[in-house]
C-alpha cells in the first residue's frame, strides 16, 4: 500500500511538473479551474475535485 501511494504521488507530481513547463504563466487557480470546473467529471452530483460534495 504505502509504495502504491508513494507512487500515485510521484506521478502526480511528475504530470505538474510537465503542465507547468507546458503552461508557464498559469498558476494553480487556472489549473483547477480548466480539470476540474463544473462542467467537468462528475457521477451523481460528485465531483473528484471536491471531497465536500461527497457524502
């Protein structure tokens, strides 16, 4: 488990990492705002983005 989630952290990293070399001028508002807006994934009325909207 803990080298599971050792590299789920990695990689997620790894993917901002590529984003921002990407996207130089944006900053972290901008990249929540484009993955994860309201228009987004959702099932059900969740949204991964935001753990409130979970029961």
């Amino acid at each position: 488990m803990k080298r599971t989630l050792h590299y789920l952290t990695y990689t997620w990293w790894r993917v901002m990492r590529w984003l921002r070399a990407k996207h130089p001028k944006a900053n972290w508002k901008w990249f929540t705002e484009r993955s994860c807006g309201k228009d987004k994934i959702s099932a059900a009325g969740v949204v991964p983005c935001r753990p409130d909207s979970m029961r």
